[in-house]
C-alpha cells in the first residue's frame, strides 16, 4: 500500500486549533468593528433625521445596547441557559383520578 504522507512527517493538531483560535478572534474584531462602525451611522443618521437630542439619545442608547450584547454573547448564553434550567426543574405533573370534577379541584393530585 502507497501513501503520500511521509511517515516521519508528524502534523499537529495544536497548529490547526491556534490557526482556527486566530481567525476566530480575527472575525470578532471584524464584526465588532464593523458592529460599531453601523452604531455611529445608525445615530448621525437619527440626529439628521430628527434634529431632537431625544431621538438621537435614544438611537445611541440602543446601538450601546447591541454593542454590548455583540460583545457578550458569552455572558447571555449562559444566562439564558441557567433561567432555561432552572424553568424545567419546576414542572410538575397533574394527574386526574376517577370522575371528579376539574373545575371543583376535587381529584386533582400533584406528583
């Protein structure tokens, strides 16, 4: 059996993680620039529109507010995970024995 690759040839993942941990970081700067870069525009454009500090106040608050959910996608994943958990451990199950009455209450058991 033939192969390309020299056997005394050693590759390692290390390298390709680092290189996939660079372009990951890279993409963030670039999508956070860009992010900001959108912000600015967006509130020049609220100002030019309005002419009113409260409508470009309010246009620099919420590009404050996607910048900063752009920036911590990190944090809100995993708040919204731990409120997702801890919803689901509060389920219970109501069962209905016999023929009583479900607007009564009578019959009902939790479990």
């Amino acid at each position: 059996m033939r192969t390309l690759a020299n056997p005394d040839h050693v590759v390692l993942a290390g390298d390709i993680l680092d290189w996939a941990n660079t372009k990951t970081g890279q993409v963030r700067t670039l999508v956070l620039t860009v992010a900001g870069l959108m912000a600015i525009i967006a509130v020049l454009m609220a100002w030019w529109r309005t002419r009113s500090f409260v409508g470009t106040l309010v246009a620099f608050v919420l590009a404050a507010l996607v910048l900063w959910g752009i920036s911590n996608l990190s944090v809100l994943k995993t708040k919204v995970g731990s409120e997702i958990d801890d919803g689901a451990a509060a389920i219970s199950v109501v069962h209905v024995i016999g023929d009583a009455s479900a607007l009564t209450g009578d019959g009902w058991r939790a479990s």
